[in-house]
C-alpha cells in the first residue's frame, strides 16, 4: 500500500506541473471531507476545476479514467459542493475533471462528468 501512495504522489505532482504549466493556479491539493477527496483544486480564467487523477503504468487493465466510478464521481462532487459552500462560491462555474496518466502520457479529460 505505501508503494501505491508512493507512485500517487509523483502522479498528483506530475498532474500539478502539467496544470501550472497550462496556466492554471493551484488552490488546494487533497481536500478532504468525511465523505471524500479531491485530489486538486485549480483555478483558471473565471473557472474552478476540481481534478481527480488516476494512473497506470500500461492499459493492460484498462484505461485510468475507467477507474473514475459513479460512486467516485458522487463522491467527489459532494466534496466539491462542501468546497463551494466554505468559500462562498455559488456564482461560479466549474468543471469536474480527470487526468489521465499512462506511462508518460498525460491525457486531462475535461467536463469528464458532470
């Protein structure tokens, strides 16, 4: 298990280069609540985006963001709703993203769901 928090990590930070380097801000990274994570809170332009990122070193078991359930996905929109409600962001547009790494590649999936 902490080989796969291990290589979680260097995921979320090869994610959060790649978002800084496309020109988005960090807000937060590993925002939690009782009822889930998200992995990283960015801002850019007049959006927030709340990104979950998933790795895999091949496709052999499948694509990363297939890893991204419906109940991941209910998870983490109530974490992101708890987000927008403590810093007053009910005006706000957002987008529930996923990166995707496999191997080197990174794929960043927008309005992957919604």
């Amino acid at each position: 298990m902490q080989n796969n928090r291990r290589i979680g990590n260097i995921a979320e930070k090869r994610a959060l280069d790649f978002l800084i380097n496309k020109g988005y801000s960090i807000i937060a990274t590993n925002y939690q609540k009782q009822f889930g994570e998200i992995d990283i809170i960015a801002k850019k332009d007049t959006y927030i985006f709340f990104v979950e990122v998933k790795y895999r070193k091949d496709i052999k078991k499948g694509y990363p963001r297939e890893a991204v359930s419906l109940k991941k996905q209910e998870k983490i929109k109530n974490t992101a709703l708890c987000y927008i409600s403590e810093n007053n962001l009910n005006n706000i547009d957002f987008s529930f993203d996923v990166i995707e790494i496999i191997g080197d590649n990174i794929i960043h999936i927008e309005n992957a769901f919604y």
